[in-house]
C-alpha cells in the first residue's frame, strides 16, 4: 500500500470495484441513440400525446440502413426511443391503442422495435430500449400504482420479446398528469422485473448501473471518477432511499453535474461509495428528433472527434443520437458525417506501434508483469512498496506517435489519480502528456514525436496502481 494512502475514505474508494454487467457495459464506449416516433412527423421534441397515430407512416423505413451506417461509424450498439413522453408505442403493444398498430405503417401490422432489434442481431451489435417513464396520453398516469401496473406490463413486452437487451435506459422525466398529481415512479419494482427477465442489462441515468454525465453538449471532465459517492446514485432515481447520516452534509454539496465527483478533497470524510461510471450523451443535431431544417445543423466530423477523445477517451462512454427521418432513413445528410467519422476513427487507430516494444518497469508483482500492458490478457500491477512506478516501452527503431492509450484494470478498481508520459529526445526523456484520471481509458494527444522510448509514471495512486494496456499510435 502506498504511503499516499492517508484516510479510511480513500482505502474505501479504492476497494469499490464494477459488476459484471458494467464491466461489459464498459466495452462498449460509442453507441447510438435513435429518437423515432410521432415527433419526428409533427415537428416538436416534447410531444403531448394528442398526436393521431394516423400520423406515423415511414414508408421506406430501413432498419438495416440505421444499422450498418450506424456499425460503419465505429459504435457497437442501438438503443431505440421505444415510447418517448408522448406515450406512443414503436411495438404493438397489448395495453394501449396508442401504437404503430393503430398507423399506416406496415398496414397497422408493424413492429419497429422488432425491425430494429432483429437488424441489430444481424449485423453484430447489440440492442438497447428507452421506454419514457412519463407518459402524457395514458389516462393512469398520476394514479399511482394503476399506471405502474401498465408500465411495468410494457416493460415486460420489451424484455421478453425482443431477445436480448444490454440497455434499459431511463431519463426520469416526470410531469403533471390530467388529475393534477404527479406519478411517483416506483423505480425498485421495475429495476426488479429488468433483473428477472434481462440480467445482463444495464440500467442507465435513472438507474444504478451508469449515470448521465450532466450534460446534453458534449461537455466533459478532465478528471472522470467511476467511484462516487453513494448518494449520487440515490439523488439520481429514488429519493426515497435513505442515506447515511454522514453522506448528507455532503449530498447538499455535489450531484451528478458537480465538476468533480470523486477527488480526495471531494471524498474526504465519505464511507459509503458505488461504482457509478459516466455516460455522455449528444445529438448529432441541435435536436433529439428529426427536423428537416436542421439538415444543414448537423456536427461535425472535428466536433465529434472532440466529444470522442473526451469521453470515449476520459473514462466516459459516448451515447450519439441519430435521428431517422420521416421515411425512416438516416438522412443523407447524417450520413455523409458517421462516413467519414468512421473513416478517421480506423486511421487514427489502425496501427498499435506499442506491440512490437520491449517493456520493462519500476517493479511489478508475480503474475502481473509489465509486458502484460502490451498483450491480450493480464495486466502490470506495481510492487506494494512502489510510490510512483514507472513502466517504459523501449524500441529497435524510433516511432512516430501522436497519440497514447492508457487502460486501468477496472476489474481492481479505479486507483491512479494522476500520471505522467515522457518521450525520449535528443535531450533525453520530456514530458508530452499528462492527466488525473485514466479509469477505463484514457486518449492523450499532443504533438507528433519521433522517439524509441516511452515512459509512463503514475505521480499518485491509491491503494494498487495498474495498468491493462498501452497503445501509440
């Protein structure tokens, strides 16, 4: 244990380690968001359930488009906005006349969801639902159990019939329902029935698995902690939840858009702690839905490379919206930007110049050798008595680089607070990046270099320090 290790809040922390599902969950980083339904025929972003069903027609719709466009990108999984505020159904549900099977589409005789999910098997990712919690045309919404009882029976469609879902995604919205009382979502009973029918799911932002990084814009920390304080987990979907009597002073203090949610200062005096890691969610647009004239508005490939290299990148997953058009069709427009933001992500890491390194380090423990960083399995644990081990990564012939991957062991927890890369000159060794946290993943650009020999010091740890990989490119 290192001598850095001061406080019993820290030793708590670092002893926090992910589940299974978050650790395959973590493996992800870069998927899709696809907001659909009657809003993408009416203009708005919030519909108000009075939309006809009449109005729902994507007479050319593509799943397999949204897929591979979707694949080609670079992103591993989909999640579709099954029923959105408006309380519309995308599946043909047995509980309410609100749904494509009262539409044009397919001749009443459609299944979005299905043509969805089923493309997504085809074409190797996985399938994600979001099902709104608020829902502004059924009547029970704001009876209590009554409209609990018809939510938990969608949720029960979605997870029986749709094969298996990595992602049961849940924003909290809450209004005032027709009788004036607002619902009072019973969040265990649904978290429960997830559990039973998919339990390898997450369960996102109003859930316990992952939480939203604060954000619609793509903004994001320079120190991202997937060990935070318990309460933020409880602020985020059960205000019911007791808390611990010495989290509260605290919890008045910091919540999921805080800057920082897990440093020594902000932790300090904090017993109780989760493995909550950040999701990063923004529209390829300036809205969730498809409007035509925000064809033009589209981001772009820089924008989201920025977005990428700082969540994907700073220990965040990153969650794109791309929304289908009224024919059903990822717009042209859309297109035309995943292509190329695809193209770049395959050249900026197609070739991993660290595999052919020699690798050595400050010390290592049995098992656990420095060479591991550069292999498929295992990963480099320093000594117990090593305060600020170092790992380098030598060559037969220098390397030109501009960008280095670091990847913690999650499995052991998130430990190291802050390191350091060095690059061999003519000058000897000079520092070309440095950061706080690395977590899942860390991506440190800077400028190119050409050198044959790496150095990464980790300045401060917790309890272990590791890491899983190095990668140049």
């Amino acid at each position: 244990m290192p001598q850095t290790m001061q406080n019993e809040s820290l030793v708590l922390a670092s002893r926090v380690t992910p589940s299974k599902r978050q650790l395959q969950w973590q493996k992800i980083e870069f998927y899709a968001f696809c907001h659909f339904g009657t809003n993408t025929f009416t203009g708005k972003e919030w519909g108000d359930g009075n939309a006809a069903p009449s109005l729902f027609n994507p007479k050319k719709l593509d799943a397999e488009q949204w897929v591979k466009e979707i694949k080609n990108a670079g992103m591993r999984a989909l999640i579709l906005t099954c029923k959105h505020h408006d309380g519309f159904c995308l599946w043909p549900s047995k509980y309410t006349d609100y749904s494509v099977k009262n539409s044009p589409f397919r001749n009443g005789k459609g299944d979005v969801v299905k043509e969805v999910s089923d493309a997504c098997k085809k074409y190797g990712i996985k399938f994600g639902v979001y099902l709104s919690p608020w829902d502004r045309h059924e009547k029970t919404y704001g009876q209590g159990k009554a409209y609990d009882d018809y939510f938990v029976n969608q949720l029960t469609e979605l997870a029986e019939n749709y094969g298996e879902i990595f992602c049961f995604w849940f924003d909290g919205a809450c209004g005032e329902g027709k009788n004036g009382k607002k619902q009072v979502y019973d969040w265990n009973r649904y978290f429960t029935l997830i559990r039973e029918k998919q339990p390898d799911a997450v369960l996102n932002i109003c859930g316990p698995d992952v939480r939203w990084c604060g954000n619609e814009a793509g903004k994001y920390r320079s120190a991202e902690w997937s060990v935070v304080p318990s309460f933020i987990g409880n602020q985020e979907y059960t205000a019911e939840r007791s808390q611990q009597t010495d989290d509260k002073a605290f919890s008045k203090k910091i919540d999921s858009m805080s800057s920082d949610l897990g440093s020594r200062e902000i932790i300090d005096g904090i017993k109780n702690f989760i493995w909550y890691p950040c999701e990063t969610d923004v529209s390829i647009r300036p809205g969730w839905f498809y409007h035509k004239s925000q064809d033009f508005r589209v981001k772009s490939v820089k924008k989201l490379m920025d977005i990428y290299y700082g969540t994907v990148g700073g220990n965040s997953a990153f969650l794109l919206n791309i929304p289908p058009d009224k024919n059903g069709l990822i717009a042209k427009s859309d297109v035309r930007v995943l292509r190329k933001l695809g193209d770049r992500l395959r050249a900026e890491f197609s070739e991993n110049s660290a595999v052919n390194a020699d690798v050595t380090a400050s010390s290592e423990t049995d098992g656990n050798r420095a060479l591991n960083v550069i292999s498929k399995d295992g990963f480099w644990q320093c000594g117990e008595e090593d305060d600020t081990p170092e790992i380098t990564l030598e060559f037969k012939e220098s390397i030109r680089i501009d960008k280095a991957v670091l990847c913690e062991n999650i499995e052991t927890g998130q430990q190291i607070e802050s390191f350091e890369i060095f690059a061999e000159t003519d000058n000897g060794f000079t520092k070309i990046a440095s950061g706080e946290t690395i977590g899942a993943k860390r991506i440190c650009c800077f400028k190119p270099i050409k050198t044959r020999r790496i150095k990464v010091k980790i300045t401060s740890y917790r309890r272990i320090a590791t890491l899983k990989k190095i990668e140049l490119y």
